[in-house]
C-alpha cells in the first residue's frame, strides 16, 4: 500500500496515546539524573563507598547515556526504532531491579552504567517516533514543545520525587519506582506504537561505535572536571583527547558511504543551526542550575528538600511555554520566536544578576523566565532540525540534538561555574582555603566556628558566591543575546519541508511491511 499523492494525515486519538506513552520513558530517563540528590547519604551509610566510587555513582549514569547515543540513535534506524526502545526498556527495568537492590558499591555502580546504557536507547528512540507520529508540521510541534518541556521538567522532579520517597521508604525505592513505569511501557508500546525504521540503512560501522565514545568522554569528562576542580592539565589533557578523537570520527563520517551520522542531515538547511542553537540553551539552562541550587540551600540556607520544592516553582511557567512558542510559531516567522526565546532567557539572566544575598522571589521569576525562553528555544529547534532530517534518519538526528544538549550542559558548568569560582576566590583572596575553596567549605567552616565568628566567615562567602553569580549572569545574558541575533539569521526563511520520501513502517497486527509516509 503506498500513497501517491503524499498526502500528511493527521494523528488521531491513537497516535496522542502512543505519544503520552512514550513520554514516561523521557520523564524517568531525565529524572534519573537528580534521584540519586537526596539518597546519597542513606546508600554511603549502607554501602559505605570510597570517594572515588562515590563519584562513579553519580557519574556512570551520565556518561554511559551521553557516550552511546549517537550510536544507538543509528542503531535505532537500522533495526526499528520501536525495537530499540523495548530493549531498553527492559535493560532500564532490570537495571532499576538490581541499582534497588545494590549490595555493594561495585554493584550499584554496574547498574548505573546500565541505566546509561538504556536511557541512551529511549531517548533519541522517543523522539524519533514523535517524529515518525506527527505528520503534520502543527501537531508535530506541539508534541515536541511537550516533550521538551517534560525534558526538562524530569531533571527538578526527580530531586523531588526521591526526597519523598525516602521519607517513607528505603533508599533503593528511588530507583524501583522505574520498574511499573518500565512494564507498562513493555506492554503498551507494542500495541499503540508502530514500527518505523530505515528500509535501506547500509552497513552498520562497527569502528565508528568506539570512536563517538571516544570523542564524546573525554570532553564531557574535562568540562565536569573543570566546573568542579577548575583548569586542572589533566582536564584539559581530556578535552583535547576528545577532540583529536572527534576529529578522527567526523574524517570517517565524511569518507564513509554507511556512516553512522549521515552526511545527507548536514546539507540540509536548519539542521546543523538547530544543534548549535540547541547546544546553546542547554549551555544556559545547566549552568544557570549549578547557581540557583547552591543559592537555595547554601545562602539562602534551606534543607535539602525545600530547596528542591522551591526549585520547582519555575517548572510551572516551563509547562504553559512550550505550547504557547509551537502556537506562537504557526503564525509568526519561527526564526523570530526562537530568537524571542533567547531574548526571554536573557532577561532571565539579567534578573538573576540583581539577585542579592536575600532574593528567594527575584531568584525565581529570573529562573521561570529564563526555564521559559531555553524551552522555547529547544522545542522549536529540535522540530525544525527533526523536520528537515529524512523520516528514514529520525534517529540519527535525535541523537545529535541530545549529544549536542550534552555537551551544552556539561560546557555551562564548566564556563560559568568557573567564572562564578573565580570572582568567589578572588573575594575571598585573604581568607583561609577551605573557605576561600568553595561556598560549602564555608559553610562547614563557619558551623565549626559558630557565635559572631562564623556569622561573619558565612555573610563574607554568601557575599562572594552571590557577587560570582552576578558575574555569570551578565556573561549568560551576553550569550543569549548573541545566540537571540544569531538565530534571526541562521533560521529565518526555513520552510516547512515537502513530506519525506517513504519509510518502512509494521503495522502492529498486519503482520506485513507497508510503506507510509512519515
């Protein structure tokens, strides 16, 4: 069955089924990012890690998720995408079973990695389906401004979530809460979701797995180390490994007629923009959140949880912009709602930078307005990047959206968590080490010394860490309105494109390939 005239059906009651379906995966995916937040104190108590292993806790999860998907976001095109996101799936499932049930460090750590490993394979999975749902330019943007926004929304809520968890049950409860979710994914998807994959993928190039991975570690490796330690050799030593190896995997993409990213995507017009603008707000909205967590709890000096709670105030805003900018978009040119988005995000900024030592309500009507205009960026670029990609490269294409998200993340941290450092040491320039070394140090420092003494060390770095804030923001507010003017001229004029050429698509229950148009 084909359909000459290449007309673009509308998704019906079915496919926003299906797409509300696989949203919970994205939804948990990104939680994990924050659920360990509040369990580290019970899993340390328990299992009693070393430092480094402590660290592998949280990290294994991030690297093994950023490191694979453009590998799995290939891989997704080639054996069907609703295939892959089954698989990882299950991988997710049993990983949250095991991560719940850790018995040691060691264990824990393992399953981090595995939970890597199958949000890697549900993340570009997700969005490609979206892709391969919505037909429609309309529908399909309002289905991407929802994913972004519940994206983004995950990260806040998983803080949350496991701060309450742990308040009636064990610490392994924060990961045994994916397992229903997991199951019913397993069950669902098979009937709602068709499959949808590249009829004709090429070869799948093995060498190019380990090279991505090695050109994606390293660097996010660096920019962490570098937000947290500064310019260490070692860090920039990583950094530039990364990069000779992105070298390498970028000189085979280009020579290679099977490449796992295809070279087809970067000819065409506002899908290379699209990751560079994509990568630029989530350079923005990560590093905006290093600050405004430390803010809340160590100068503002809220309990964890609180802080958490409070940090979810900006989320409320986040849910009303995604729809709004994809309805914004059908009736004003999408390079100036983009571009407004990056202005919205700037005034964020902006307020944050007259933030004073006492400025919980500035702090959040600078962060919702700044949440705001990053997802009104991302939702409207990852749809134009997503609609000028072949529907057969969905996957690839997700997957470089997400990578480049990544790498804007990791690089927020490392920049503006390094520029706040330095105007906080510079501050700080006659104080003692630990205090002079980080606002926690302080802290610890002024708990120690108590009475007048510790008052006045704690006042002195909340003064340093909020004047190093302020300093971030301006550069944050530059940056916006850089990317604001970049926008207006890289995406103006992009139309949507021509329905793509066919691609295979089984029919849950026909038991058949037929080709439709996706």
């Amino acid at each position: 069955m084909t359909n000459p005239a290449a007309t673009v059906r509308l998704a019906g009651r079915r496919e926003w089924i299906a797409f509300t379906v696989l949203v919970l995966p994205l939804l948990l995916v990104s939680m994990d990012v924050s659920v360990l937040y509040f369990a580290i104190p019970a899993i340390t108590e328990q299992l009693d890690p070393s430092a480094t292993q402590q660290l592998w806790i949280f990290d294994s999860y991030a690297f093994a998720l950023s490191g694979l998907l453009i590998t799995m976001g290939s891989l997704g095109d080639r054996i069907g995408r609703r295939k892959l996101l089954l698989i990882g799936a299950t991988a997710f499932g049993v990983a949250s079973i095991g991560a719940g049930y850790a018995t040691s460090a060691e264990m824990l750590i393992a399953c981090r990695v595995l939970l890597g490993i199958g949000g890697a394979t549900l993340m570009p999975s997700t969005l490609a389906l979206v892709r391969n749902l919505f037909q429609d330019d309309r529908q399909r943007g309002k289905a991407i401004a929802i994913w972004s926004g519940a994206m983004t929304g995950g990260i806040a809520l998983g803080s949350v979530l496991s701060g309450v968890m742990l308040n009636h049950f064990y610490w392994g409860s924060v990961f045994l809460i994916n397992v229903p979710a997991m199951l019913l994914l397993l069950v669902l998807v098979p009937v709602l979701v068709p499959e949808f994959k590249d009829p004709a993928p090429g070869r799948f190039d093995l060498l190019s797995v380990p090279l991505s991975m090695a050109a994606v570690l390293p660097v996010v490796y660096g920019l962490k180390e570098i937000a947290a330690d500064g310019f260490e050799p070692l860090h920039l030593g990583s950094l530039a490994l990364g990069l000779a190896f992105g070298y390498v995997f970028v000189r085979r993409q280009r020579s290679r007629d099977d490449a796992m990213v295809p070279r087809a995507l970067f000819g065409r017009r506002g899908f290379g923009a699209g990751i560079g603008l994509n990568t630029i707000a989530a350079f923005a909205m990560m590093g905006s959140a290093y600050f405004t967590t430390q803010y809340l709890q160590s100068v503002l000096g809220m309990g964890t949880l609180e802080a958490a709670l409070w940090s979810l105030a900006p989320s409320v805003v986040i849910g009303a912009a995604a729809p709004v900018s994809a309805a914004l978009a059908q009736k004003v040119e999408r390079a100036y709602v983009i571009a407004g988005g990056f202005v919205l995000a700037a005034a964020g900024f902006a307020l944050i930078s007259l933030v004073g030592t006492d400025s919980l309500w500035l702090l959040l009507i600078g962060a919702g307005a700044l949440a705001s205009g990053i997802v009104t960026v991302m939702s409207l670029v990852s749809d134009m990047a997503l609609a000028s990609a072949p529907a057969e490269k969905a996957g690839s294409a997700a997957s470089l959206l997400e990578t480049g998200q990544e790498f804007g993340g990791a690089l927020g941290m490392a920049v503006l968590g390094s520029l706040g450092t330095a105007v906080y040491r510079s501050d700080l320039a006659d104080s003692e080490p630990a205090v002079r070394e980080t606002l926690g140090g302080a802290v610890a420092t002024a708990r120690q010394l108590g009475g007048a003494a510790g008052e006045q060390v704690l006042n002195l770095a909340r003064e340093a860490f909020v004047h190093g804030m302020q300093y971030a923001a301006w550069g944050g507010t530059a940056l916006l309105l850089g990317a604001a003017l970049l926008a207006a001229a890289l995406m103006r004029g992009i139309e949507a494109p021509a329905p793509p050429a066919a691609a295979q698509a089984e029919v849950p229950g026909a038991g058949m390939q037929v080709p439709t148009y996706n």
